[in-house]
C-alpha cells in the first residue's frame, strides 16, 4: 500500500508535468518541399552544375574499353569488383579533359584498388596507384 501511495504523489505528477512541457514545445512546420526547417532559417537551393554536353562515349561503351584495357594488360582482377564508375574531368587546369573514371576495389590489401579513366577518344589508362 505504501508504495502506491509514493506512485501517486512522486511519479505521477512528476509524468503529467513531463507531458504538458512535452505538449507545449513548438511544432516546427515543413517547408515547401517536406523538410523541416526552423521558423528563423531559410532554405536556399544550391546552384545545379551546368552540362554543357552529351559524353560523346556512353558508360557502357567506356566500361567495355576499360575492361579490354585490363585483359590487353594482364591486369589480374579476379579479387577486385567494380565500385565504382564516374565521369569526370582529368588532366591539368588549363586542358581538363573529360573522362569515365572506373574504380576497382579489393578486400583487405593496402593499396587494394585499380583506377582506370577512358577519355572521349576512347584510349584506356591506368592511374598510378598511391
């Protein structure tokens, strides 16, 4: 009996108090696109980056390339799986050239990856490894 005296008057009010400061706290209302955003902070879109053209080689076409790269080489990657597959630009500041960058990776070796980049004119490389 004497604990359930101590349950009303400790614990009881002690959780209707935690539920009205619960209830009072404001709401923070979605924006226009469904995120939340504090009633002080505005949500600016970031600029897109401009395409300015169409790859002239398409990634299928570019993997195939790499991949014929790695057999004319005798690069071993029977432990390796691609992980990933980019087009970038590569080269210097003054001449960037635009490229599909392949990125081969390997379990549990330092140095467990191969980079291969295919620039538009269709000529596969080996990035040095580091």
């Amino acid at each position: 009996m004497r604990h359930s005296s101590v349950f009303v008057s400790v614990i009881l009010p002690v959780l209707l108090l935690s539920c009205l400061v619960a209830g009072s706290q404001s709401v923070v209302p979605p924006a226009h696109d469904g995120r939340t955003i504090a009633s002080d902070q505005k949500i600016i879109d970031l600029p897109l980056g401009s395409r300015q053209f169409k790859p002239k080689l398409s990634l299928q076409s570019a993997l195939k390339i790499a991949e014929a790269y790695i057999d004319e080489e005798h690069i071993n990657i029977s432990s390796y799986w691609l992980y990933q597959a980019d087009f970038i630009l590569y080269g210097d500041k003054a001449k960037d050239d635009p490229c599909w960058h392949f990125l081969w990776i390997n379990d549990g070796t330092v140095g467990g990856y191969i980079d291969i980049i295919v620039p538009m004119d269709g000529k596969a490389m080996r990035l040095p490894s580091m």
